[in-house]
C-alpha cells in the first residue's frame, strides 16, 4: 500500500508563515518531514527518496526562546487549520492532508504533563530521547526557507532507539527504513566518524536499542561499522 | 486455522479512525461558524447591512443595521472558512468511503 503524503506545497506554506512570523528559527522541525530537507539541502543526501508522511512534527527547545508572541493556531487558520486536543490535553492542528504536532524534550521521567508554549499560544508533548535529536541542530535552506533540522547522525540513532519503543509494527518499520537510509549515506561520508562518536557517548539503555534494531535489520554492515570497537 | 493479523489491515484501520475523529472535529468547527453572508443594501449613499441564509428551503433575510469594519470582515472571514471547511469535509468523507472500501472484508466461504 502507498503511504501517504502531506502535500508538499502546504507544508512549505505553514512553515512559510512561520518564517515571516519569526518563529521558524526558535523550533526544529523533527518527523519525517526532516527527510526532504536532507535530501534538498545536504551535501551527499540527494539519494534520499520522497517523503510519506501526513505528520509535520516540530520540536521547541525548552525552555522556548522565541523573542515575539505568535498565535499559530490564528497563522495558518485560513488555510483550513483546527485545533484537537487529546484527553491528555496535548494539542494538534489537524488537516484533511495533515496534521501538526507539537514537542518539547522530557524533563525526567513522569514528566510528561502538557507544556504550554507561550510563544506559540500552543501545549505541547514532552517526548524522550529528544535532546539527542535537537542538540546542535543544523539549518538547512530549501525553496526560500531556512529550516532547522536535526544532524543526519542524530536523526539516525534517534529513529534507531524509537524503532525499539514503538507499539505500532508499522511505525516502527518506518523508523527503521528511515534510519538505515540516512545513516547509509552517512557512512560513505567523512561525517561518519561523528556518528560513531555519538553512538559511542550514547547511554547504555540508548545503545542496546540502537543495536538492537540494527540486529533485526539487514543492514550488518552498518552494524558493524557503528558498534565496532 | 488461526489468521494472523495483517499490519496493512492494521495501518488502514487507524487512519480509518483518524479520519472519523477528523470529519467529526471539523463537522463541530464548521458548525460553530455563524451562519449566512452579508447583504450590503446602499439607502441615501448610507450602507446597511443583512444577514442572508436558508431556512428550510428558503433564504431569510435578517436585518443587521449598520456594522462596524470589524464586523464585516468577521462575517466574511467566517464565510471563507466555511468554504474551506466544507473541501476539507469533503475530502475527508471521500478517504473515509475510500477506506472502508478497502477494508471491506470477503465473506468467508465465498468462491
């Protein structure tokens, strides 16, 4: 079956808005969508195939930065945007194409209450393993944007460990595809040595899920080449 | 024999479940619009303004006076949103049709 997609020109325009709103450059966009920026605007990533996925997840550092207070729920409200909120009371903009999740990095196990982002008037989810993903984020340039990403090396190992945690075979699957993908192209490129460097200063638990979805995979080479001594 | 579960099944069951809970979020956001256009009648160079909608089967209008900028733009950006929400919907009744289609389930027994 095709997955499907977000159609590329709405997720360009929602984070157009943000952009000229001056919230773009205090968020980082995670998820799937990571992938088309990767391919568009890293060296070596070219190779990357198209991106499936009707989720654009953006990740706020914390504690949030941003210097103006922005509505995004009134930004991208005439392009058909509504708010559903879980019984959770995390928040989401939904869409018939797609949807718009909101996170920020876990402060300590059991913290994962609503966060308010008072900058973006949003609550968001606070999620593991996601100073991994966010620390050092680069900026890519794609179509006008200027897009912070996490490093593909980062981007990699995360997918790796949440392959592991997910209840869905499916999404699981899909983080695994993603994660071999990105970090195949990296280990013909001279940023491989960063990645093994991370892998290596990772805590234990995170390695042992690392290792343990390359081992369910065919990709022994990457295991290798990542877990050697 | 015991069928094992098929994660294709799996995957169209959940977004089946996605668009149900979508259509019924934007079927509410559609609804808390407030209703009809505005009618500007000009009477001694002086704008007055009316509140068109149908009333079963028949357009009603109600008289809305003299409304501030600020007002009219509320009517008018709340009748492009119901535009938009009314495509949404749509789109959304058609993966819906579409998945359940997909999800129809051959009788067993059958040739």
């Amino acid at each position: 079956m095709k997955e499907k997609s977000a159609p590329p020109e709405l997720v360009f325009e929602v984070l157009g808005r943000m952009q000229d709103a001056g919230v773009l450059e205090h968020v980082v966009l995670v998820g799937s969508w990571v992938m088309h920026f990767y391919r568009a605007g890293v060296a070596g990533f070219g190779s990357l195939g198209p991106v499936r996925s009707t989720d654009m997840d953006l990740m706020i550092p914390t504690p949030p930065r941003f210097v103006k207070t922005v509505s995004l729920v009134e930004l991208v409200k005439d392009l058909g945007f509504i708010v559903q909120r879980s019984r959770s009371g995390f928040m989401k903009l939904i869409h018939s194409e797609m949807d718009m999740d909101f996170l920020v990095p876990e402060r300590g196990r059991g913290s994962d209450e609503p966060y308010r982002v008072e900058g973006l008037g949003i609550t968001a989810q606070p999620i593991r393993y996601a100073d991994l993903l966010i620390e050092n984020a680069i900026r890519v340039k794609d179509g006008g944007l200027a897009v912070r990403v996490p490093e593909p090396a980062r981007f990699g190992l995360h997918k790796l460990i949440i392959s592991q945690r997910r209840r869905g075979m499916d999404k699981a699957a899909k983080d695994l595809r993603q994660a071999i993908e990105v970090l195949s192209v990296l280990s013909k490129q001279p940023a491989w040595g960063r990645a093994k460097d991370l892998c290596g200063a990772m805590p234990k638990g995170w390695r042992a899920l690392a290792r343990k979805a390359l081992e369910g995979s065919d990709s022994p080479d990457l295991l290798r080449s990542l877990f050697a001594r | 024999m015991r069928i094992r579960a098929n994660p294709v099944r799996g995957v169209l069951r959940e977004e089946l479940a996605n668009a149900i809970r979508k259509l019924a979020s934007f079927e509410r956001a559609s609804r808390a619009q407030p209703r009809g256009s505005l009618v500007e009648k000009r009477i001694r160079g002086r704008s007055f303004f009316y509140l068109a909608y149908r009333e079963g089967g028949k357009v009603r209008f109600e008289y809305k006076g003299k409304l501030k900028p600020e007002e009219v733009a509320r009517f008018q950006e709340a009748k492009k949103l119901r535009a938009r929400y009314r495509g949404i919907l749509a789109d959304l009744r058609h993966q819906i049709a579409y998945l359940k289609k997909a999800l129809h389930e051959r009788k067993v027994g059958a040739a």
